[in-house]
C-alpha cells in the first residue's frame, strides 16, 4: 500500500474573508490547496491546504519539501513520516504553522477507506455527534453580531462565539448586545485575536464574567505565556489558546506547564494533522483539560476536525465559521447537511473522511495543478 502518485492543485476561493482596514495594506487573496494520495492498490486519500495570503508558498511547500518524503511510503507508516517532517522542519524546512498537517490527514483518510471504516471508527470512535457554535467574522458593527447570533438561535444552534472587531471598549459593547439580545441560556464564547494589555484583557474578562460568557479566547498573541498566566490567575472565566502557537504538541505543552491556559486549541490544519492533534488533546486530557478544535476554513478538514472530535472525550465543541458555505468548498456537501435541528454536528458515516470532492470546482478555480509519482 505505497503511495504510487501525488497531486496537488492550488486554487481560488471566489470571495474574501476579511475586513481590508483590519488587514492591513497587504493583499490576502483566499485561496486553498487539494491534495490527492492514491497507492500503489487504487485506494485514495484527499487533504485542502490552507493557502491565504500567497498560494504560491502552499504549492512550492507541497511541490519541493512533501511530495519527495511521502512518495512510496506506506500509507500505514504515518507516525514515522509525522516524525520525519518535524526533522526537516528543525534543519531548515520551518514548515508554516499549516504546513505539513494536512498531508497526514490524506493518510489517514486512505488508511481508513482500505478498513471501510469511517475514519472516527479506525481512530476509536468516542460518540457520534457534538455541538456546533456558529463562529463569526470581523462584522461591521454592534447589530451585525447581534443580528447573527439571533439567526443562528433561530436555526437551534446552542452557542455562538464572538470576533469582535475591536477596540476593546468596542469589543464589551459587543458581548453586551450580544448577550442582551439572545438572552441568558445561549452559550457565548469570544476570540478578539487581540494585542491587548494585560489590564485591557483583564477588564474585559471581568465583563464577560458578568455577561456569562463561557471562554475568552487569544487577547494576546499564543507565545505571550506570561501575560496568559498573570490573566488566568487574576480572572474566574475559561482562558484559551494555542490555536497558532508553533512547534504543534510540544509548544502546547509549554502553555501547559505554564499554567497559562484553561483549555487549548488545536486543528488538523495547524496543528500537524490528524496524529498531531491526537497527542494535543491526549496530551490536554492527561492534564484535566479540553482541546477545543479550531476551524480550517475548509470544509474537508473541518469534517476531518468531527472525526477527531468524536475520536476523544474532551472535545467538547465543533467550531462553524459562518456563513458555512463560504467554508465548505472544495466539499460536495455542505456543512449544513450534516447539522440536525439541535444544533449538533453528526460525523459521516461513509469510510475515511466520508465526504466528497466537487473536481468540477476544484478544476475551474485552479491556478497550478502538478502530478507526482514514485
């Protein structure tokens, strides 16, 4: 079961993101990678690869550093290789934080299809379903949010999480509307990305304290562990992050020993792939904590994101970037098609991630397509 050939295609995403002021005078173009595995028996494993801001860093990566490691590997060798890349990140690959992860989930993906299993099944499968928070966007204004956080109550979702735009006196107006207008028993969470103060983030904590918000998360940047610490020690709400910090489960267990945090954060994107963010909530789990899985921004990996969540037990949340079918593609389906009427995400039941590719699509937006074989 060797992998016999490896595409790649890098493609753009029809819409931005992102408010332009908050960026900054640099462009960020959405585009995304796919990657396609097939072994030396026929079977297939797929991965998206985040791309924002230059496609062009995604395909060399992919082009020039992972094809050459994983071409004639076995797809069951996936530790080894999850190994062999964090050493050419070490002698001067430095690998982006959302690069090589998504790599290992097409392995994964490919190992579980030759069980016939869903791929939370080939883990050990812990549940079936968890629920959705709707995550929003940078919005415009204080009636944005409010008017999102009511469309998604109305849909049944239980929770819904905040990136308020800032400044922070603008950020507590925020979570005040928010909270005002669906009422006491919706799960509130926020995450400014923020560049705060340590007494601006105590201050606003100390709000959302009293508004009932369930987690603040990321008013500083993840390697600022001090100031973490000093905010979670002077404040009684959740404080969490993780969600970018460098070097996947070992720069997460310094947040750790650093009493810095509540809970982390981790994704199959970020956080190298589905292996790495096992031994991220493993690693979480043995020290009494929740991993709470971040959005990829990509509807594949977000359902390979379900997988891991119902893989393990302290998870207790799958994050929804809305509006969702901005997020879906390079996905067939739509994320929606897996949420009931209660607000939970169900895992697919089909083998490996259970989703399918629209090629189609992948085909029209594509910019680069490169084929590589052993």
């Amino acid at each position: 079961m060797h992998i016999e050939k490896f595409e790649t295609w890098i493609c753009k995403r029809e819409k931005g993101l992102f408010d332009e002021d908050r960026e900054g005078a640099a462009p960020m173009p959405w585009s995304y990678g796919v990657g396609r595995i097939t072994t030396s028996d026929g079977v297939e494993g797929i991965a998206t690869f985040w791309a924002a801001r230059s496609g062009a860093v995604t395909d060399a990566y992919l082009t020039d550093v992972i094809a050459p490691v994983i071409l004639g590997r076995s797809i069951h060798d996936r530790e080894a290789i999850w190994h062999d890349f964090w050493t050419i990140d070490r002698h001067g690959a430095f690998f982006p934080v959302f690069l090589p992860g998504p790599i290992d989930v097409a392995l994964w993906d490919a190992a579980a299809r030759t069980s016939g299993l869903p791929l939370h099944q080939y883990i050990g499968s812990q549940r079936t379903k968890l629920p959705v928070y709707a995550s929003s966007l940078w919005l415009p204004g204080i009636d944005d949010y409010v008017r999102e956080a009511l469309h998604y109550k109305e849909r049944g979702f239980k929770a819904y999480k905040v990136h308020p735009c800032g400044p922070s006196s603008l950020d507590m107006q925020i979570h005040a509307a928010v909270r005002e207008a669906v009422g006491p028993d919706m799960v509130l969470m926020s995450d400014p990305v923020a560049e705060y103060s340590l007494h601006e983030a105590i201050r606003v904590a100390r709000h959302m304290e009293d508004l009932g918000y369930y987690w603040m998360e990321e008013p500083f940047r993840d390697y600022e562990l001090d100031k973490y610490a000093k905010l979670s020690a002077a404040v009684d709400i959740p404080i969490v992050g993780t969600e970018t910090t460098r070097g996947g489960p070992w720069g997460v267990a310094q947040a750790i020993k650093a009493d810095a945090l509540d809970m982390v954060r981790a994704d199959v994107s970020w956080k190298g792939g589905i292996t790495g963010t096992l031994k991220v909530c493993h690693l979480a789990e043995a020290h009494g904590m929740n991993c709470e899985l971040h959005t990829t921004t990509m509807g594949p990996m977000d359902i390979a994101n379900v997988h891991v969540a119902c893989a393990v037990r302290n998870s207790e949340y799958f994050e929804l970037f809305v509006p969702e079918d901005t997020f879906q593609v390079p996905m067939k389906q739509s994320l929606r098609d897996f949420i009931d009427d209660a607000g939970d995400i169900h895992v697919p039941s089909g083998p490996g991630l259970g989703i399918d590719i629209d090629w189609d699509l992948v085909d029209n937006a594509c910019v680069s397509h490169r084929k590589f074989t052993a």
